[in-house]
C-alpha cells in the first residue's frame, strides 16, 4: 500500500511529539525533488487498521541518516533509526529499506521521518509504501530469482567470452568482458547484495554504482567501436566516441570523490553526460545498420532495447518521469540482452572471420601449389622436389626418366602435341610409382622419382608402363632410365646421387635407348 507524505525543513526545537499533531509549515502537494539539500521531516498520512509484521518500504537514496518515528494510537511514540553506515542492516534485494513497525499494545497511525543530510537528487523519502510479511517474502523471491538468472548468463557470457578472445585474440574480446564483468559488479552493487554481504556503508555503495554504471557504458561505447568495420566508425564519430567516454569516466569519478558537495551539480553532469554518450550509439547504429556485413545489424537490433531503457533512466533521473523500481534495473535486463545479442553478433562475426581465413588459407595453399609444381604435367616441380627429398638420411632411389628423341616427337607433332604427350607420359608415371614416392618434372623432357629403398622393382615397373602407354596419334614413344640408391641427407649427398644416376641414365642412352641402367652397372 503506498503512504501519500508531506514534507518540512527540520527547524530548531522541532521536535517528534509536536509535529505529529499540527500541519503547520508541511507541504503535501508539492514534489520532494524540488527541495535543496539539507534536513527535513516527512510525515505519512493517517494509517489505516493494519495487520502483525506489517513493514515499511521505500527506496535507497543518499542520506547521512534517518530515524522513523511511529505514533500509536494511545500516544506512545516509538523510534528506529540508522545512519548510512547500518543501512545494510535493513536493506533488501532491489536497493530499498524494509522496517517493520514494532508490535504494540494499541495500534500504528502515523509515521514521521526525521532525514538528516539528504542530498535530495530523488527525492527524500522515495515511494515508502507498507508491506505485509507475505508480500515481502514473495517481493524478495522474485528479485533473487531475478538476480541469479541475470548474473548467471553474466558469468556464463564472460566465462564464453574469455576463452573465445584468448583462443581468437581479436580485438573487440577485452573491452567486452570488461563490460560484462562491469555489469555483474554493477549488478551486486545495485540490487544491494553487496551492502548486505560486506556492510558497505550506504552512501559509498551509491558512488560505487554510478561509478560501475559509467564503466559499463564506456567499455560498451569502446566495444562497438572495435567490433564495427572501420567504415562504421570512420571521421568524426570515432574521435566523439573516445572523448565522450573519457569524460564520462571523469565525470563519474567526481562523482565517487564529491559526493554530496554539489550534489545537483554533479547529478545534473552525470545525467547529461550519460545522454551525450547515449545520443552517440544513434549514428553509430544507423551506420552499422547500413553497412554490408550482416553481424553489424545483428548489433544494431542487439543496442536498441538497451537505448530505450537508458533513455527512460535519463528521464527518470531528470525527474520528467516518476520513479519506478523496475525501471530503475530495467538496465540490468536491457545489458543482458545486449550482451546476449552482441554474444550473438560475434559468433556471426567470427563465422564471417572464419569463412575469410579458411578463403585465405585456401588461396594460400594454391598460390604454394602453383609454385611447388609443375603448370603442364601437375607433378612437383625441382624446387618442390629438392625441398620435400633432401634431409632424407634413410636409404632411398633415385630414379632418372628421360624422353628419348623428344625432339622429333615436337617436330613431328608440334609444342601443343608435344605438350599432350608429357601430359600423358606424367599419368603413365603416376600410375607406376608408390603412392609415398616423390615424382617431379626437372627439366624439359626430364622426371625425377624417388621412393624408399625397399621399392627395388620399382623401376623395371616404370619402363614396363611407359612401353605400354598409349600415347597420342599413337606415337611410340620410349625413355632411358638411370638409377641409384643412397641417403639424401644434406644437398652434397643429393648431388652425388644425382650425378651417379645421371651417369646411368647416359649409359642406358649410350647402350640403345629404351632400357634402364642401375649406377653401379654404369
């Protein structure tokens, strides 16, 4: 049930049982907001019959310290007081102050506040409103189970988030988990479970929170500036984005420092700057809403809940709306969407990230496999050979293939006939070696084979698939092997392998062409 109030500066000799029973110098129609700084009495209106356990709610606000007078009916006047230090002790979930009234013989009807060096950005006492037992327990069931599901997807986001940026390392990972674990201090802070857990006193847990709140937006501000493409954020709005939250930072550190001098000032300084960094996100969605890449809408949808939500805290904190405890955390649940989204935004972003490195990757692997081999037959090319074959200290055969009277096959067939037949007698070679042996082209009509030593027949194969491939036109066409077996095991080892199969391969063109000659026979 909320209590209707009126309110009065606190004066000298002003004292409890008196103000109960005049009206003089309260104000009941007025708004507390537009009172100054300073001490004052509120007073609620007559109770009506109330019920055992009955409490007294009302919002969080900065106060040195407040005492609730109770008056009864038979006269008797009671008092429960707490400065900011002993706050916590009635603090519940969701930020506010639960008393209960104290049972008595005679019944409750009136309740006086006494608030000492209220800083009045809010108001002075902020929505009290009496509560039953039941009615508490199920309030405080709600903001927890409220509480845990959001800083659970917090946590579970961070934890995703953390362990996707130390895997992907991109750049727009730190200022976003900075900003998610932001919100989840921001969020303990807030809801008044820290003030609980620690005794924090009250009015430097409310620094804390404007503090948190101001690092939540910036590390925001900083991740959408690195997640957009650069064309996003191009000319004059990266610039803005940077000094808007450098003096957003500034200003919520005065704000943690100075508090309650100035208080209105500071207050006004932080609203307006949170709206100046706000109205930033609008050319910074529009932009990323009509950029080419898909994740930049996803974002943009992601940002427009929590732009609506922190619109309505800047009005509420202007005073242009009444104050709401739903709106008033209405940025906790407008951050977890956003983060949820921007968590979705980043997956596409990183599929897109992905899909680009495995098109480089594989542009890549053709660039090194058009310059590892060979553009007329598909074999390995010289280079691509010596690589892959010296280093080898194992026993291995080198096998020399050379065309014999290649050059009558071009003036016979011509270059593109000639070309068809190296095309043909690379197949042939294919199908005659293991599949772990080296086969390149080394020169003009010259193959180069290598395979282990244990591959013994493998050249007698080579000379028995090259006399029985059919060439084009049908043209014979023959070759001369030269063989040998031997380590490779630094370059001076491949080229006295290669000179000893080269003295072969002349033997068996010395000895008639079309045969195989082994080194050592040579």
């Amino acid at each position: 049930m909320p209590l209707r109030t009126c309110y009065r500066p606190v004066s000298i000799g002003d004292r409890a049982s008196l103000l109960f029973g005049t009206t003089g110098g309260f104000d009941c129609t007025g708004s507390q907001r537009r009172a100054p700084s300073g001490d004052y009495w509120v007073r609620s209106q007559t109770l009506p019959l109330l019920e055992p356990g009955v409490a007294i709610r009302s919002g969080s606000l900065w106060q040195d310290s407040a005492t609730l007078h109770i008056r009864y009916a038979d006269g008797t006047i009671r008092s429960i007081g707490f400065d900011s230090a002993s706050a916590w002790r009635h603090l519940r979930l969701g930020a506010a102050f639960e008393i209960p009234i104290p049972p008595a013989s005679a019944r409750p009807v009136q309740i006086l506040w006494h608030v000492r060096g209220a800083a009045n950005l809010r108001g002075l006492v902020l929505q009290p409103q009496l509560i039953s037992p039941d009615v508490s327990q199920r309030y405080t069931l709600q903001m927890t189970a409220f509480y845990a599901g959001f800083v659970g997807l917090a946590v579970a986001l961070l934890i995703f988030n953390i362990a996707l940026g130390a895997a992907l390392r991109q750049r727009f990972h730190l200022p976003y988990c900075v900003m998610v674990l932001s919100l989840i201090a921001y969020a303990v802070s807030s809801s008044g479970l820290l003030g609980q857990l620690t005794g924090l006193d009250n009015n430097l847990r409310l620094r804390l929170n404007m503090l948190l709140l101001a690092t939540t937006l910036s590390s925001a501000m900083m991740f959408a500036r690195r997640f957009f493409a650069p064309q996003v954020t191009r000319g004059w709005l990266r610039p803005a984005i940077d000094i808007a939250t450098s003096t957003l930072l500034a200003a919520a550190l005065a704000y943690t420092l100075l508090m309650p001098l100035y208080a209105r000032w500071l207050d006004r300084t932080m609203t307006f700057t949170f709206l100046a960094t706000l109205l930033l996100t609008l050319p910074l969605l529009w932009r990323g809403w009509h950029a080419d890449d898909r994740y930049s809408r996803a974002f943009a949808i992601a940002w427009g809940v929590p732009l609506l939500t922190a619109t309505a805290r800047v009005l509420q904190a202007l005073g242009l709306i009444a104050w709401s405890l739903w709106i008033d955390n209405s940025t906790l649940i407008a951050m977890v969407l956003e983060a949820s989204f921007s968590a979705l935004a980043i997956a596409w972003r990183i599929k897109q990230l992905t899909e680009d490195c495995d098109q480089a990757r594989e542009q890549e692997m053709l660039a090194r496999l058009l310059a590892d081999s060979d553009p007329l037959t598909g074999l390995m090319n010289r280079r691509s050979f010596l690589r892959e074959a010296i280093g080898r200290p194992d026993a291995h055969i080198l096998v020399l293939v050379d065309i014999d009277h290649f050059k009558r096959v071009n003036e016979t067939l011509g270059h593109d006939g000639g070309d068809q037949v190296l095309r043909v007698f690379a197949d042939a070679l294919r199908q005659s070696v293991p599949v772990d042996a080296l086969l390149a082209r080394i020169g003009g009509e010259e193959f180069a084979v290598l395979a282990p030593a244990s591959a013994t027949t493998m050249p007698e194969t080579i000379l028995t698939q090259i006399r029985s491939a059919t060439m084009p036109f049908d043209l014979a066409v023959t070759a001369s092997l030269g063989s040998e077996c031997g380590a490779i095991a630094d370059e001076a080892d491949w080229k006295l392998l290669y000179g000893r199969a080269d003295d072969a391969l002349f033997a068996a063109k010395r000895a008639g062409r079309d045969r195989l000659r082994w080194a050592e026979a040579a």
